[in-house]
C-alpha cells in the first residue's frame, strides 16, 4: 500500500456529509487538502478545523461545482497553492425526489450540472496535470441507486445521471490507465446525511443506512493501491438499504425479519 502522508487531494462537497467524512479521513493519513463547497462559512470552519486537528495544510475555496468559472478558480488554486496534486474526488452532489411528471426543469438542470457536468469538467481541469505527472487518482461519489435496474421510483433524473458518472469513470479508467492514473466510481447505499434527511421512505429507518464514515474506508483504500491493482469501482451499501429492495428481498436474505 502506498503511503498517503503528504500527498494533496481535491475534495468537492467536503463541507458536510460523505465530502467531510472522506476529507477528515485524508487528513488524518496526514494529507492536504483543497476543498470546495458553495457554503463560504461552513467550508472555512471545515477548514480550520481539520488543519487544527490534523497539522496539515487545508485551502477553503468556496465553489458552485455548476459554474465553470468557479470550477476554474478551484483548480487553478490548488495547483497553485500545493504546485501538485495527487487525488481529485469528486463528492459534491445534491438529490431529489420527484414523479417525473411534476420535477421542475429547473431541479433537473441542478441535478445535471451538480452530480454529472460538475465532476466531469473539473475532472477535465486536472486531467493534463495527472497525465504530465503519469500519476494521480480521481474518485467519483457514485451512488448505490445506480445498481438497481430499473431506476428507483421518484429518484430516475438523480439516478440515471449518476449512471452517467459511472460510465464516465468507467470509459476514464480504461482510457488513463496507461499513464498509471488510478479511477473508480464509489457506490454508496443511501446514507445517514443532509442530502436523505428528507428524502420520504428513504431514510426513516435508520438500520438501512450507512454513516458517511464508512465510505472513507474505500476512498482510503482506493487511493493507498498501486494503480496496477486499481479497483474500478467499489460498493459500500447497507444490504437493507432501501435502493437494494428491487434486488434484493428482505425478507428472503434477512430472515430474522
Ligand atoms: N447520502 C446518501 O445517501 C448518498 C448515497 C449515495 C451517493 N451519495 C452521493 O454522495 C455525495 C455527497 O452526498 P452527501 O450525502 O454527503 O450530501 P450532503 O450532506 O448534502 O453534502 C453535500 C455537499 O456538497 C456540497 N454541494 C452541494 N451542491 C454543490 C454545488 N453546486 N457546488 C459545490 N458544492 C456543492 C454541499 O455544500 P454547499 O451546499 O455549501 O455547496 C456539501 O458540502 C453526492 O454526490 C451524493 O449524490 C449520497
């Protein structure tokens, strides 16, 4: 295993939830970090707080991940601040639950730009860094909703685009590989955060979820590997989570229910 200690990491969405949870992680392996979120108050406090506790040097740059402006600032600051960056992963994402027929096209364009055109240009931003150094990782937040077929009812927008950004990371590992850059699509099961708190069905019992922590063990691992033994992709779901329903009956693989 490589030794994360002193490499830098570009983490969005880091300002709560799995972004937070993933970046506290990567400070504690005593790694910088550049983080971005819309929030300005609460990204700074994040901020100081983990470069307190953890003697690292973290960089608050608050960023819409929908903006392309934004998404420039962000990368040219952290290669400016840190000169290199070893790790982009991509966790800034928003949901919704809607019938089809009644979402707002203005949620959809949100959810659009947010969870797939947001990863995939600041991806595009760093790539030529990770292809000059022939070394880095980008890790994409996927979501375990994107295992199930069909699409969960009420989530087809958010599920279907983060279908996309798998497939992007997909396409991108296959495509990078030969530079020795590491790519892999994590799939989270509905976990305990903001984003599901309000999400009907979903979230009501809490023995279906996951914490946001668990997810820093596959990010952990999937940076630490050589990029020979890469992992595509790795699932961190809760077998009761309620995306695996359509799959996987309870009552059949839990029969203490
Ligand atoms: N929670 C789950 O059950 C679950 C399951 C599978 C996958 N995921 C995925 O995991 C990722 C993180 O979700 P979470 O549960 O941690 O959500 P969360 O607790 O709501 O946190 C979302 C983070 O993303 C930031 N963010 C949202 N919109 C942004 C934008 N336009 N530009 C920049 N930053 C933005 C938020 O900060 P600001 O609001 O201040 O910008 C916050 O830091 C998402 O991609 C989500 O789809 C979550």
């Amino acid at each position: 295993m490589e030794t994360l200690k002193g490499k830098t990491a570009v983490v969005t969405g880091a300002s709560r939830g799995i972004g937070r949870a993933i970046g506290a992680a990567l400070a504690r392996e005593g790694m910088n970090l550049v983080i971005g979120a819309r929030g300005k108050e609460a990204l700074e406090a994040t901020a100081q707080e983990l470069s307190q506790q953890h003697q690292v040097k973290v960089v608050p740059v608050p960023c819409d991940v929908t903006k392309q402006a934004d998404l420039e600032n962000l990368a040219d600051t952290a290669l400016k601040e840190m000169k290199k960056v070893d790790a982009l992963i991509n966790s800034a994402g928003v949901s919704s639950q809607s019938p089809f027929q009644d979402q707002p096209l203005e949620d959809i364009e949100r959810l659009m730009y947010t969870n797939y055109f947001g990863a995939v240009m600041l991806t595009r931003l760093l790539i030529n860094h990770f292809i000059e150094n022939r070394e880095g990782a980008i890790i994409n937040i996927v979501s375990g909703s994107a295992l199930v077929d069909p699409p969960p009812r009420g989530f087809i927008v958010y599920s279907s685009l983060k279908r996309a950004l798998r497939a992007f990371g997909k396409g991108l590992f296959w495509e990078l590989r030969d530079y020795g850059i590491k790519v892999s699509s994590i799939l989270p099961g509905v976990a305990d955060t903001a984003l599901t708190s309000g999400l009907n069905e979903i979230s009501v019992d809490k023995s279906r979820l996951i914490s946001a922590a668990v997810v820093e063990d596959a990010v952990r691992f999937a940076l630490s590997v050589p990029a020979n033994v890469c992992p595509l992709e790795i699932s961190v779901i809760n077998q009761r989570t309620p995306w695996t329903r359509p799959v996987i009956p309870y009552k059949q693989d839990h029969p203490e229910e």
